[in-house]
C-alpha cells in the first residue's frame, strides 16, 4: 500500500506540473467578458461623436488609447506627423502605438486599425448631407474597439511574439482622388523603411469595417497575394471556431492601412466587410453594429497570433 500511495502521489504531482506548465492560450477566451469589453469600447466612441482630425472626439479618442496604453501596454509609442492638405494649410497627425514585448522575443507581429473617422458623408443618399463628418460606428470604431480589447487581452494573456498595436491616423481623412487617405500606415511605412530589414514585422495585420450585422469577411486581393499563408492560418482558427463570417472566397481589391507594407514586400492582411451599405455615410451609427461579430473577429485574431 506504501508503494502504490508513493506511485501515486508522483503521478498526481505529475499531471499537477504538466497543467501549470500549459500556456495560456490552452485555456478558452472569456466570450462574455470580452464581448462586453469590445463593445463598450464601441459606445464610448460613438458617443465621442465624429472622431475626424481636428475635431473633439478626435481629442477624446486620443486621450483614451493613451490611457488604455498606459494601463496595459508595455509601452506606449507616439509617431506626429504633418500633412500638407493645400499650398498654404496643414493638419497634425499622429499614430499611437501600445507595444507588448511577449514572451520569447522576435520580430513583431503589427495589427492596426484607423481610429479616424471621415470628415464628410460623401457617400450619403441625400446631397445636403454629405459635407457633414460621419460617426463612423464601423468604419473608425469597430477596429479600434477590438484593438482596445487586444491591448487588455494581450496584458493578460501575452503570445510569444511581440505584438504592436498601431493605430492609424488619417486613414480616411481626404476626397477622392486626392491622394490624402491611407496617411497614417504611409508615414509608418515611410518610417520604417529607413530602419534595417531585420527590424521590420514578421507580419501585418489591419482589422477594419468588422461591425456589420451581416458580416462577410472575403479575402483580399493584396493580402491573398503577399500573406497567403497567414491567410490560412487566419481561416483555419474561423472554421475551429465556427465563424461563419469568414468566407472563403476572394472578393476584394482594395487599399486599405495594409498596403503601403504590402507594397514594401511585408506579409500584410486586410480583415474587412465592404459590403457596408452605410459606408461614407450619416447612417453609420450603432445600431447597425454587432457584438457578435465583433468579437467573432477580436476572438480569430487572439487564438492566430497565439500560433505565430
């Protein structure tokens, strides 16, 4: 009985040291928990109002990825920048960065989202509305909602790679055809052409428009062609985790933050719903978003870089 009682306990301290020593991402996300989290980040951006640059709830907006920042990241990094918009005008920007070092070191794994918001409604169905700023519930909010909620994941639960969670400044900012949009992830990727090859992401990722209630999520063409292979590993977590949104079709072509990385030959991904039908307008409010379907993206995006 003294041999089978020693044979046991060592058994027993055995599975004990095995259960302890089993990383974090063994354990499932806390669905309610983080849902929660995400969309009540998405409420306190929306009740900022319009966040274009310039504005109040751009201000706002800023001051509450830097608190967000402070409290969870490891370090929070702020890249101003100048955008000439006429012969004799300017506007400041800037992207703000929350850094986690991870647990092993590397090269960074780089997700983003544009916090801006766009000035005008040009995309409204009627004339007299379309110089007025948009909420931008979707478009603006929902990928900052779900980075916010990263920043708290991350803090909690830190992946193996570093994680740098940029957000972008104006992503939406100009006209058409004025060359001003894409500002943000172009000044980022200006700057990090200046430093060596090595320093350079493993990966990017830019989360955008992920709020529909019908959300479908095709793959792109640019992310399709530079990051296959991340793309794989992106839909594989959507199918184990049943996300329907995730199609596997390609759809789009579209240039959105991840392709100034792409063009420097960066693996970048794109997870975007263009087949919003309040896009670029005064009706991209709230109410048109989902819970579900933002945390059915921040849930595939947390269990893929817990991969990398």
């Amino acid at each position: 009985m003294k041999q089978l009682g020693q044979s046991f306990i060592a058994v027993a301290s055995m599975v004990f040291v095995l259960f302890w020593c089993l990383p974090s991402f063994a354990s499932p996300i806390d669905s309610s928990k983080y849902s929660r989290i995400i969309w009540n980040y998405l409420e306190t951006l929306c009740a900022y109002g319009p966040r274009n640059p310039g504005s109040e709830g751009y201000r706002e907006t800023l001051n509450l990825i830097r608190k967000v920042g402070e409290k969870y990241a490891d370090q929070v990094v702020e890249h101003p920048f100048l955008v000439r918009t006429a012969m004799s005008s300017s506007q400041e920007m800037v992207n703000l960065e929350l850094r986690f070092h991870g647990t092993e070191g590397g090269t960074p794994i780089l997700i983003g989202a544009h916090f801006d918001t766009r000035p005008f409604a040009d995309e409204d169905p009627d004339p007299e509305k379309r110089s007025q700023p948009i909420l931008g519930a979707n478009d603006g909010g929902s990928g900052t909602a779900v980075l916010l909620g990263l920043a708290q994941y991350l803090s909690q639960h830190p992946v193996a790679r570093p994680v740098h969670l940029v957000f972008f400044d104006g992503e939406d900012f100009g006209s058409k055809d004025s060359g001003l949009n894409l500002l943000g992830s172009t000044y980022y990727a200006q700057q990090l052409a200046q430093e060596e090859r090595t320093k350079w992401p493993y990966w990017v990722l830019v989360i955008d428009m992920i709020g529909d209630k019908d959300l479908q999520i095709f793959k792109e063409s640019f992310s399709l062609k530079g990051s296959s292979s991340f793309l794989d590993k992106i839909y594989r977590v959507a199918r184990e985790q049943g996300a329907q949104s995730f199609k596997e079709e390609m759809k789009y072509t579209i240039y959105d933050d991840h392709y100034p990385f792409h063009r420097m030959g960066i693996p970048s991904t794109v997870l975007i719903d263009f087949d919003y039908p309040h896009w670029h307008t005064l009706a991209d409010t709230l109410d048109k978003c989902s819970i579900e379907s933002m945390y059915s993206v921040f849930s595939v995006v947390a269990k893929t870089i817990e991969d990398l």
